[in-house]
C-alpha cells in the first residue's frame, strides 16, 4: 500500500478506534478509464493512476446512532486532506 493507503488507515485507526478497518486500494481496477487517466496525467503518473480509488470497510462503537448520512461525512472530514488526491472513494462503515 502507498503514502495515502498507509495515511487512510493511520487518520481513521486514530480516529474512530474501529474493531474491523479494511482499506483497499482499487486503483487497478480503473487504470483504463477515463477519470483515472485524467488523475495519472494531472499527478504525474505514467502506468495507470497510483493511489486513486479507495474502498473502505469500518466497523465502530463510535458509529453508535449515527445515520448512514454521519458516518459518512465523520469518516470524509477526518480524510478530507487525502480526499484531495484521490479520484475515488467508497465506504461500509458500521457499528
């Protein structure tokens, strides 16, 4: 995993304390289409798009009551420097 996996995991172990923190970089999957070329061009990358699609799976206490809606946006403010460099984001995140 890169800079920014590495950077994910430490910003949201820290944060939320999770009992399950999956983080996956999917960049390969996408290194063909035309949002990831666009990503590689812009950051410099010549093979494909390194670090630009993240999958991630949480699980916390921390989530206890919040809405789908705020868990999502407490996991986006706490990434919000590494939501800058990437061009994609998806996110399980549950109690």
């Amino acid at each position: 995993m890169g800079n920014i996996g590495v950077s994910i995991k430490e910003k949201l172990s820290k944060a939320f304390n999770p009992s399950h923190l999956e983080v996956r970089d999917e960049s390969h999957k996408h290194a063909g289409h035309a949002g990831a070329r666009a990503h590689a061009a812009e950051h410099g990358a010549k093979d494909g798009s390194p670090e630009s699609h993240f999958h991630v799976v949480i699980r916390s206490g921390a989530f206890e009551g919040m809405t789908r809606l705020a868990k999502h946006r407490a996991v986006l403010e706490v990434l919000s420097q590494e939501m800058e460099a990437i061009h994609a984001f998806s996110l399980e995140a549950g109690v």
